[in-house]
C-alpha cells in the first residue's frame, strides 16, 4: 500500500532533522537517540527503539540477533522485556516477521486486530507495565551491507491511535535515510577504516590536531599521520578542499565504527616511540 506523503511543514522538518544526524553520523549510537527524540516531538509519541539486525535472519527465528539498540523514553519494564530476549508472546511479532526483509511501515492495528491486542497476556504482563500501547513499526532493508535498520514508536496507555499523519512523518524519514545508505559511495568514504572515518568526522566537527588526538586517545603526531593520509587518498591540500569534495557523500552510520572492518596500513613517515601500536 502507498504511503501518503507528509505535509510541507512536517517535509521541512524531516529535512532539518535528516541534516542534523548527518552531522552526527559518526556516532552510530547518538544519532539515533536524536533522530528518535525528534521523531518522538513530531508525532507526539513517548518511547522509540531503534535496532539493527542482520538480515541473514530466518524469519522462523523469533529471537534475531540484534547487532545494535538504541532505547528512548523507556522504562525498567520494557527494559526487562527486552532483557528476555524472547518475542514469541507478542501478538505483533508473526505479522512483523513476515514482512523482514522488506521496507514498511504500519501502525499495531495493521498487524493485529483490537480484540487480539487487547486480550493477550503480552499486553497486560508487558504492554501495561511498561506503559505503552499504540505503536508504529518502521524497518527499511539495506543490502549490502546485508543489515535491516527498524524504529518502533509508541504512544502511552490511554492516548489515541496513531493516524496517517504520524505514519507518513515516520515512513518519510525513515526512507531518507534509507535513501542516503543506499546511494553509491563513489569516494569511498564509508569503507575508509575506522580511525580514518573518525578522523575526517572530527575534521567535519572543527577539531584541531590536539583535539583530535585527545579525543580519538592518539599521539598529535598520529592524529596529523590520519589527516595528511586524508589529504593524499583524496588528493586535496586543505580541510576546506576535503570537505568540498566529501561532504555529500558523509551519512549517518549504520552500525558503530568498532564493529567494522578496520585494516588499515599508515604510510611510512617518521613516528616517535609514542606513536607506537596506536595504529588501528
């Protein structure tokens, strides 16, 4: 079913918040909690979480491996849901799976009728405690690098249904970024190594050599190794030149630059016995 598209303000809005965790897009984790605190104020909701998961998954297998969650606005509740591991209980999840692997994005009662919802143990043992009622789910499929990016958002027991407006704003958003993962890396920049793309996030942000290196705990001389090998990838001579060349194709991170791939060789220039093992 074709989503219906939000209006200009909320469009304006998405685009403002699509900039910010740009900016942020290093930090795997706190864009996220940003982009969900946003998206929790545009649409008047309480709780988000936001997951990624391996789409090697068997839709069979109810308890995926989740390779990353970031919780906003929840409780100890939730949080002891969550904690079990188990999904099987949910009167939502044969629904959910069955759409895993494909880009949606629904309200609860798209997935499951009142009476079920209403009627099951999960809602009074789970839902109530924590609580949460309404829901939008929101899983959009990015492959390669094989991985499925989901955002759940929920309104408090007692508050109305989600209604066409909140779930354009979520579907809208949430296929922007999409949009950005999916776009071809031309330059590479996304598979850089991790000490790299850390370095040139910390050039995005204003850093100086000293502060890179005491943010990124290296040496002011392997700091200025990672920004000259920048230079010399890219074949620029300024950050100005670097960040010209760059700057469209920096997007927020899918998963933490520490669960990446990171080999990554530094060219051959003097270092002091400081430096030592700090590459990598």
């Amino acid at each position: 079913m074709q989503q219906q598209t939000p209006g200009l303000e909320d469009v304006r809005s998405i685009y403002r918040m699509i900039h910010e965790v740009c900016e942020l897009g290093a930090d795997a984790h706190g864009w996220r909690a940003h982009f969900q605190s946003r998206l929790l104020s545009m649409i008047d909701a309480t709780m988000a979480n936001g997951y990624v998961m391996r789409l090697a998954l068997k839709p069979a297998a109810i308890k995926p491996d989740v390779e990353l969650m970031v919780l906003t606005g929840t409780n100890d509740a939730w949080k002891q849901y969550l904690a079990r591991g188990d999904l099987t209980d949910n009167p939502q999840t044969p629904q959910i799976m069955a759409r895993f692997g494909t880009d949606f994005t629904c309200t609860r009662q798209a997935l499951v009728d009142d009476a079920t919802w209403y009627g099951s143990e999960f809602y009074d043992r789970v839902c109530v405690p924590s609580g949460w009622d309404h829901h939008i789910h929101s899983q959009v499929c990015i492959d390669p690098p094989g991985v499925i990016n989901g955002c759940g958002i929920c309104r408090p027991v007692g508050a109305p249904p989600f209604g066409t407006r909140e779930v354009a704003i979520v579907h809208f958003a949430h296929q922007e970024l999409a949009h950005l993962w999916r776009k071809p890396d031309t330059l590479g920049v996304n598979a850089l190594p991790k000490r790299l793309r850390q370095t040139l996030h910390c050039i995005r942000q204003g850093l100086g050599r000293k502060q890179i290196a005491q943010q990124l705990g290296l040496s002011a001389h392997t700091a200025h190794v990672y920004e000259k090998t920048l230079f010399s990838k890219y074949a620029v001579t300024s950050r100005a030149e670097l960040m010209a060349l760059l700057g469209s194709s920096i997007r927020p991170a899918l998963l933490p630059l520490e669960q990446d791939n990171d080999s990554f060789e530094e060219p051959a220039m003097a270092q002091t016995p400081a430096d030592q093992g700090e590459i990598g």
